[in-house]
C-alpha cells in the first residue's frame, strides 16, 4: 500500500497553499502526534527540576506547580519554533523566571509570590527547620539575587547560561552571585562556610 | 561552601509532593493550543512573518562553533534571535557563503569605524548594511512578537551591533571570515548561502 508523504514545504510558503482548514492530512496529523511525544517527553525530563526551582522562588509547592505548568504552557504555544536546536532547559527557565519577575512586578512588595514568612511551628514531618531555614533565608533576598543563586547552586547552570537567562551580562551574574551569596551567608549565620 | 549549598538546596527540596508528569504534559498542550489560537487571532500580520520564519531558531545552535568553542551570550543571543532568511542556508556554513553577518560585540567607537572603512574598501564585498544595536533590538522585538517574555528578557544592550553584507565571489568567503573575525571588536562573522533576492546578511 502506497502511503500518502506530506512534500516537504521550504519556510518561505508556509502560509500559501495552506488552504485546507480543518482539512488535516494524515501527514500532518502524524506530524502534530510527533510534535506532542517529543513535547510530552521534555515536560517528564524538565519537570521536576523547573517545579522545584519554582518552588526555591516562592515556597509554595502549589504556586510552584502552577508556576511550571504555565511555562509549559508557553513553550507549548512556541513548539513548533523551539523544539529544534534549541537549548529547551535554558528557555524554560527563562520562562518560568520571567514570570515570577512579572508576578513580583504587578503585586506590592510585601505581597510577593508567596506571602509572609510563614512561622512554621505547625509543620511536623521530618526536620522543618534545617529545610525551611535555606528557603526563608533566600526568600529574604531581592527576587535578582535569588533567581542567580537558584540558577547557579541549585541547578548548576554555568554563567554563561545563567547570563543568557537572565538577559544580562556574565559580568553582572558573576557580581549578582557573590553579592548574593554574601547576604545569604549572612542570613544564614554564616554556617555555609564548612 | 558550593557544594555545601548544592546539598542544601537538596535538602531544601525533599519535601516536594511531586506532581504527574504527562498530567502535566496533557494540560500545557491544551492552554498552550488556546494561547496559540489567541495569537493568531490577534496578530494575523506579524503571526504570518513568524510562521514564515518558524524553523530552528535555537538558544545555542546556530553559532557556527569554531574550535575555540567560546562564543559570548550577546553571540549566542543575537545568531539565534536573528533567524536566517527563509530561503537562505538555516545553518551557518564555514566556506562558501554568498553573504555574511559581522557581529561586533561591545566595540569601540573607533573599532566599530575602522571595521567599517576596512569593509567599504574591501573589493570582495557587494552590498553592505550596518545594523545599529537599536536596529538590531527594532527588529528583534518585531520578530519575537508573539513570545512577550522572551522579549522582555532581552536588552538591547544585550544585542551585538552587526555589518552585513553580500560578497561578489563566494569562494572569498573562507578567507574573508578568517580575516575579519581577527578584528579588534568583531565578535563573530556568520556566512550563509543565499539566492540572489535574499535579504543582504542572509538573515531576517
């Protein structure tokens, strides 16, 4: 049986003989199927670790899945353009990070993300203060300073990603990382330092 | 107290509740569907120019890799924001291009003008056009219309200044693009194989 092969089109026609409404061959059917496994099977590989960065910005596991599933959303609706080549880890964290910067933007300072330090004596399982101080030490720095950090030490991105990320230079990572890891030491009370 | 602090991010984390990957997957695929009917309602004209461009436009991956392997994010950031014409070659090539791209990157004043005067007199090259960083940032925000927080990630400072040019004989490319590269500000040049009524660079 002979199947039916979509012609290759250069980028240039798209949108010219694309006349078809609702009319899907089965060529491009099975090229949207592609599209989604290959999209599906980032969101298994990303997901976790883009959830848990969200989670080190704004200390609320449902914010945090929020927060992702709506990164996931917009890399989505630009899948077509990213999927190829393009370095989806760094893209997805620029998303994810822009909305947070955004969420910061619009709402007052005191009513970031995640509101008030939560005093935490209610929370029981394992040992809440050694996993909460890090997080509410970082949640004392400017949303800047935390987004290097999280980036750098917590995902281990190097600063020339890190820079592409955040659209500014290596220069300014480089500073924004020790200035923040000054101040978090100090938060900490120093027992960074082994 | 690097590794100290990767280990307490760790930590930091170990409470997650974790969450359905493909669940996750299913519902971005849905919102990611609407917001792309949304876009194409709403900016039907500058939605057509980015279909017509909609090919490998990575973070990383058309910067021609050079060996020295060490290109600069500004590099990085404007090969890859800066899509090749449709009809020209989507990948950079090392010899052969009919035009080329001359990123400076932070140049000098004086740098930017001595490239220039070196290209002007240059016999190999046709056309040439300079590309201010605020053109660079012009074209780059209307290019990336429908991706609003990519755009607002972007400086324009982040942006590299750029010659572009078509060259009279292709077979100068290789040696061209050697010389040139060496260039006190040059950051990079970029060749690509494009028909004659390819936009002069090669790229968008």
């Amino acid at each position: 049986m002979t199947e039916t092969v979509t012609q290759y089109r250069p980028a240039g026609d798209a949108g010219k003989g694309d006349t078809g409404k609702g009319g899907w061959g089965a060529g491009r059917r099975r090229a949207k199927a592609a599209r989604d496994a290959e999209f599906t099977a980032f969101v298994e590989a990303a997901g976790t670790r883009l959830r848990r960065s969200a989670y080190l910005m704004c200390r609320d596991w449902h914010l945090a899945q929020d927060l992702a599933q709506q990164t996931f959303a917009k890399m989505y609706a630009a899948w077509p353009r990213l999927r190829t080549g393009t370095n989806l880890e760094a893209y997805s964290r620029k998303v994810l990070m822009n909305l947070i910067f955004d969420q910061r933007r619009r709402r007052s300072a005191s009513e970031v993300v995640v509101a008030e330090l939560p005093d935490h004596a209610g929370r029981a399982d394992g040992s809440p203060e050694l996993r909460l101080a890090l997080v509410e030490a970082l949640a004392r720095l400017s949303v800047e300073d935390q987004a290097v950090l999280v980036l750098r030490h917590a995902e281990d991105h190097s600063i020339e990603t890190v820079a592409m990320i955040l659209g500014v230079s290596e220069s300014v990572v480089k500073m924004r990382t020790a200035r923040a890891l000054t101040r978090l030491r100090a938060l900490l009370g120093d027992d960074l330092d082994d | 107290m690097e590794p100290d602090l990767c280990r307490r991010f760790e930590v930091a984390v170990s409470a997650d509740p974790g969450a359905d990957p493909g669940e996750m997957a299913r519902v971005a695929m849905v919102e990611g569907g609407r917001i792309r009917q949304r876009r194409r309602m709403g900016v039907a004209g500058s939605a057509a120019a980015v279909v017509a461009v909609a090919m490998a436009v990575g973070f990383a991956n058309t910067t021609v890799r050079d060996g020295g392997g060490g290109a600069k994010p500004t590099d990085l950031v404007a090969a890859a924001m800066r899509p090749p014409a449709p009809e020209c070659s989507p990948d950079p090539v090392a010899d052969g291009a009919t035009d080329a791209v001359i990123y400076l990157s932070e140049p000098t004043d004086r740098e930017l003008a001595e490239v220039g005067r070196e290209l002007e007199g240059d016999s190999r090259v046709g056309a040439l056009v300079f590309e201010s960083r605020g053109d660079a940032y012009e074209r780059f925000v209307a290019l990336w219309a429908d991706s609003p927080d990519f755009v607002a990630a972007v400086r324009p400072e982040s942006l590299p200044v750029s010659y572009r040019l078509r060259l009279n004989d292709r077979d100068a490319f290789a040696g061209f693009s050697r010389e040139y590269a060496e260039k006190p500000g040059v950051a990079q040049v970029v060749g690509r194989v494009c028909p004659a009524g390819a936009p002069v660079g090669g790229v968008l």
